[in-house]
C-alpha cells in the first residue's frame, strides 16, 4: 500500500505549500444581493499539472464569474495578486507551468459572497491577441493560444456559511491540445477540476530512472522525453484497459474496455537528480497510479492505444484520505504496491 508522509514531512509540505500559494490578494467584486442570507468566504486558487516539452502556457483572466440561477451572479473583474507582481488590474495573466503539482497561486481571497449553490464558474480569458495567451514550446516558438468564446465553463460548486476554499486544477495534459492545421494550441474545460482544499489530497513520489527506456523503450533518442504518470479512478481495474488521454469525439475507434485517466503527471527532476512526479487537488477516494515510459504521441483528444503501464509491473493501488498526502515511488521494489 502507498505510504503516507511522517507528520514532520506532511507539515513541512504544507508549509511550503503556504509560501507558494498562500499570498494576499484583492478584487473587485460585483453583487447585488450582498446583504441577504448567509454568508461564505471565498479563497480561490489556481494550479496545474503540466506535460512536458513547453516553456510557458499564459493565460490572461479578465474575469471570473460564479453563476447560479436563485440570485445573482457574482463576478470578479479586478484583480491584486501580489505573488505576481499584480495590483489592481483588471486581468490577470498567470503561467500555469508556474504552479504544477501541490503548487498553486492565490487569486481571490477572502471574498464574502452568498453561501449558496453556484451552477458555474466561468473564467473569462483574453484570447484576441497571441501577446496576451500564449503558449511558449521547449524551442521557443510562441504559439497562439486560443479558447472557444474565450470562457472557460466549469462545475459549480456549493458554497456554505463560513470559510470555503477551493483550487481550480489545471490538467494540461487532458485540456490542451495542439492544432496542426492552425498552428495554434487550444484550451478546453477538459480535466479541469475544482476542488474542496479542505478535503483535497495530494499525491507525488520518486521514479526511478531506470524505467525511463527499459524494454520496447530502448530506442528511444532521448530517455527523458515521454515519461508519464497516469492517474485512474478505481481500485481492481483491469490493467487491459488502461487507456491513454483521449475524449469521446476520439477521431479513432475507442475500444469498449478502454478507461480514460482522470489526471496526467509528466515527471521532472527540477534542480536536483531525482525525477518525481505530483498530482494535487485530489479528492478523496480510491486510485490506480500507473507509469508509462512511451507518451509522446498521446494526443489530448484522441485514442492512441499507447501501453499503460509500461513496463508492465508499474501499477499501484492507493487510497487517499481527506487532506491527506501521500508518497507512491515507482521502482522495482516500491513500498507503493
């Protein structure tokens, strides 16, 4: 089974977590219904879990609305996100590789709204200009961003009286998908997630490098490309079906056994000669973790039959806890399975 942190290293994570995320910031809040009924307060963050081979992915906010339909609205359209040199403005752009994993950036603190139920969130992102979204690749060739309406729609949530605070997580590797024929990168509400940081759970570990091109992954030019960490709901599934990123609209035949992840973690070894990989925003429940050393055709839409896990043994079961950390390293002999 997977192995939780020692308290000493749980709070020494949540520490770290602090300091990166947990930095003041304002807003403009526009509502006309502020006096009525209970109340809640909002802190809203933002984070990612990033594929490789990109520098930068921007997206520039300009608002951000919780929508519901027994009240009004309630729309954020000023932002101060002192993390990010920002000051009463009214967009916010944030590079999301910026805050993979357990990392995250603040961008509404403190908000007191109508303790309710939101049916959306929409985040309204400027998409007019390549300068203003953009996704910069490992070569440094700068590639339009777009979104379709420029409105990123995503579930709603209930928020009730008292202190509430959520994470938008952002899966690149589920939501991001590369056009050929525009030479432009397109971002969906796909594997975007909004998540109770009250109940969230995190999950991360070490990989051992000798993974990185064992059996049919020999011939890869370069070792370090292409390694991935794929995340599945479940215990029990059948390692059979075990299927790449793909959606429904797959332009290729989707076997009927095949089960989609719900999060993808490319792995990075940052300063340091250890390679790792994070996942953040978890929601309690039970996890299959499996490792795959061939990835770099898995597109964001469509089913590429790529072999997960590769190799074979790289699959583990584990539970996690409300806000609960957890380590799962994959290696031969893993404390994780």
């Amino acid at each position: 089974m997977a192995r939780s942190m020692s308290t000493a290293a749980a709070a020494l994570l949540y520490a770290s977590l602090a300091a990166l995320g947990g930095c003041t910031c304002g807003f403009d809040c526009s509502s006309d219904d502020e006096e009525s009924g209970s109340r809640a307060v909002l802190d809203l963050r933002l984070s990612d879990a990033s594929p490789e081979d990109l520098k930068e992915v921007v997206i520039d906010i300009e608002s951000i609305t919780l929508q519901r339909g027994g009240g009004d609205d309630v729309e954020i359209e000023r932002f101060s996100v002192p993390r990010l040199g920002i000051s009463n403005e009214d967009n916010v752009p944030v590079d999301l590789l910026q805050f993979r994993g357990e990392n995250s950036v603040l961008l509404v603190d403190d908000l007191e709204i109508d303790a309710d139920d939101y049916n959306d969130i929409v985040i309204a992102i400027r998409v007019d200009d390549p300068n203003n979204s953009y996704v910069l690749e490992d070569d440094d060739t700068l590639r339009e961003l777009t979104v379709s309406g420029g409105r990123l729609v995503l579930p709603g949530v209930r928020l009730t009286e008292g202190d509430e605070n959520l994470t938008i997580e952002f899966d690149l590797a589920l939501s991001l998908r590369y056009e050929a024929a525009s030479e432009r990168y397109r971002l969906t509400s796909d594997g975007v997630r909004v998540v109770d940081n009250t109940r969230g759970a995190t999950l991360a570990g070490s990989i051992d490098t000798e993974l990185f091109d064992r059996g049919v992954c020999d011939d890869k030019i370069d070792p370090e490309q292409g390694n991935r960490v794929y995340l599945y709901e479940g215990h029990g599934l059948d390692a059979g079906g075990l299927a790449d990123v793909h959606r429904s609209d797959s332009a290729r035949n989707i076997p009927a056994d095949a089960v989609a992840p719900i999060a993808v973690a490319s792995v990075f070894s940052g300063n340091s000669d250890t390679w790792r990989y994070e996942f953040g925003a978890l929601a309690p429940g039970n996890y299959t973790v499996a490792f795959s050393c061939d990835t770099e055709d898995d597109d964001a839409r469509d089913y590429d039959g790529i072999t997960v896990p590769l190799p074979a043994e790289q699959l583990y079961e584990v539970r996690l806890d409300s806000n609960s950390a957890v380590f799962c390293d994959i290696e031969d002999d893993s404390n994780c399975g």
